[in-house]
C-alpha cells in the first residue's frame, strides 16, 4: 500500500531499524511504533521518497533523510480507514507479494 504524505502529517514509524550508517550511538534515530510529524516531503539520493521529521537535523545536502516507507499515517478514525483499505484492491506488485509469503 502506498501512502501520500504531506508536511504537518502525523505520521507513526512502522520500521525503527537504523540505517546501516546510522550506528553511532549520537545519532538520533526513529523508533517503531512513535509518532511523528513531517517536516517535509522529498527524495533520498537514490531517488526514493523520503521525509524529514519535526525535531530532527535536516541534512545540508537537501535531501531527505528517512525513507517514506517506514512510516504509515496516523490513524484517528479507525473505522473510516478499515472501510478504505477494505474498498481499495492490492496493487499488482503487493498482490504477486502476499501470493508469494504464504
């Protein structure tokens, strides 16, 4: 599923696993299950979207630094998301994935 994200979302961490340059212990880093709010929407160097989070560095070279696919919106309405979700068919390329888990 993929999600369109905006600056001021709220956002909550779905991968808190540090990037492999991530490891020095001054860093500050995401963690699963925290909430967010993004500061900004854009790419990583490699091209993916990625976000920039309230309360964290924005990195000089104006890219973004976490990639958008560790986080999912923030759910207030529970019952109005499970009616989208339910209405809204996998993507060819996450349905061949949930084929290929079971």
């Amino acid at each position: 599923m993929t999600w369109e994200f905006h600056a001021g979302q709220m956002v909550v961490c779905v991968d808190g696993s540090p990037a492999a340059y991530y490891h020095r212990a001054d860093v500050r880093w995401v963690a699963a299950g925290e909430g967010y709010t993004i500061a900004r929407v854009g790419e990583t160097p490699q091209g993916t979207i990625a976000v920039d989070l309230e309360g964290f560095p924005l990195l000089r070279s104006g890219y973004c630094r976490f990639r958008a696919s560790r986080f999912r919106p923030l759910v207030t309405d529970t019952q109005k998301w499970l009616k989208e979700v339910l209405e809204t068919p996998p993507q060819p390329a996450e349905r061949e994935k949930i084929l290929w888990t079971r």
